[in-house]
C-alpha cells in the first residue's frame, strides 16, 4: 500500500500543525496525488480552531523539486484538449491551496532543506515566514522546461526581492544557495542542517503561543497593504486595533504587562 502523499500532523496540545510532503523519493515533485492531499492539508487546517500555527516541510533531505517532470512527460502523447484539462485542473486545485496559506488567519512557516525548486519556491514564498537549511539550493526552473511559473511564482517573487531580481531569478533559472536567499529577502534565516528541526519546533511553538487574532490580523493588514493607498490602510488598522482591543488576549496582554508577567494567550 502507497503512503500518502502528504502527512497531516495537528498536536491540539501545541496547537502546531505539520504538513508533510511526502514523496521523498521523488524530491517530492508535486503531482495529482499531491495536489489532493496538499488541498486537504491546508483545508483541513484552515478550519480547525485549536490549530495556531502551521508547519509546512518536506520528507527526506529535501523540500520539493517543483512538479513531476516525469507524469507531464507520460501526458505529452494525451491529445492537447485532455492535457490542458489535466493541467488546468492541477493548477487550478494548488492555487486554491496557496490562498489558503496566504488568506487563513493563522501564521504558516515553511521549513526547508535541499532542494527548493519550481514550485517548492512559490510555495515558500508563499508561507509568511521560511527558515531554511544551510544546505538549500533555490531555483524557479520553470524556464529549463519550457514554461512560466505558478503558484504565485511571479506575485511572490517580485513583492519580496524587487521587480529586476525576480526577473533574474525567473528568466535565468539559476541555483542560487541559503545565504543569498537571505541575503535578497527570500527567507528569514538560515540554519545548520541539524538544527532545523529543532529551530522550526521552537518557532512554531513561539507563534503558536502568541495571540491567534492578533497575528492572524496582523498578517491579513500586511498581505493586503501591497494593494492599498495609505488612508485605506489607517483605516484597515484602526478597525483591526479596535477588534482585537475587544478580544480576551487583549486584556491578558495589558495586565501582563501590568504585572510585569509573561502573557498567557489563549488565542481569541
């Protein structure tokens, strides 16, 4: 019997979810089977209140190489009306995933290591935080294969390292490793191989113990000030203020601090 291709693992007691992709021998390489699980995952974790931070990783040594270059290879002979069929509908199925990373009201943090490539790439970027493995290499690669990316490849890109460094990283398709991706933006830090279970366990722990409404709106405000003039956002964050100042958090975050104490969030 087949594994499945992506891992669920929600500890109610941490309130941390893990989503695992689960195709190591593969480098992970997204296909159909992956694409279904992955919709499930990040559905199932959407809806579920007792969860408080999101885990997004990979089995193995590696993240995710982008798609399964060997299924588009067995669907070339498919007539083209069949193959646009296949591909809308795959893309179209991740694409609703990934506005679910970016949309639900809940941090999500991509951990990574070796290879983060085509999509594995859109995928990180479209985490709000990404810690990854000194041993990263990065490529989009959609160009060595004939084709423009997905994901939100090409909205991610260009909001987190400027329009001529995405355009570099899109048109060249070149490997680039962890301390550049650091350097440009890309991700939030970098760790040693051996660490990175440890330091992604311990910052989910820290998100999951903040407070949920607050962190939830604090990411909504920043995702959809790219599209906002300045009024609108005032006017954004003053609503957001007054909503999470009528919240229980709210009132255990200012009498700890009162009582010089460490908050004890509950997350609503």
């Amino acid at each position: 019997m087949n594994e499945a291709a992506v891992l669920l693992n929600i500890d109610e007691a941490s309130g941390i979810a893990t989503i695992t992709l689960n195709r190591p021998q593969a480098l992970n390489a997204l296909n159909q089977a992956m694409v279904a699980g992955f919709d499930e995952a990040t559905a199932q974790v959407a809806d579920n209140n007792a969860v408080r931070a999101v885990v997004i990783e990979g089995a193995g040594p590696h993240f995710m190489a982008g798609g399964d270059i060997k299924y588009f290879h067995s669907i070339l002979n498919d007539p083209v009306s069949r193959r646009r069929e296949i591909l809308e509908g795959m893309i179209g199925k991740v694409h609703e995933s990934v506005i679910r990373i970016r949309s639900m009201d809940k941090p999500v943090l991509a951990s990574v290591r070796g290879a983060v490539a085509g999509f594995g790439l859109s995928l990180m970027n479209a985490c709000d935080l990404a810690i990854a493995a000194s041993d990263c290499y990065f490529t989009l690669a959609y160009c060595h294969i004939g084709t423009s990316p997905d994901g939100g490849g090409t909205y991610g890109l260009p909001r987190l390292v400027g329009l001529k460094q995405a355009m570099e990283i899109a048109l060249l398709g070149d490997r680039f490793d962890a301390e550049t991706a650091l350097r440009i933006g890309l991700i939030n830090r970098t760790v040693s191989v051996d660490e990175l279970s440890r330091v992604t366990t311990d910052l989910a722990k820290r998100l999951a113990q903040g407070p949920t409404q607050a962190l939830g709106r604090t990411k909504r405000l920043l995702n959809e000030s790219l599209n906002r003039n300045l009024n609108e956002q005032l006017r954004a964050e003053q609503e957001s203020f007054v909503a999470c100042a009528m919240s229980r958090d709210f009132a255990e975050g200012v009498s700890a601090f009162i009582e010089k104490r460490k908050p004890l969030f509950e997350g609503n």
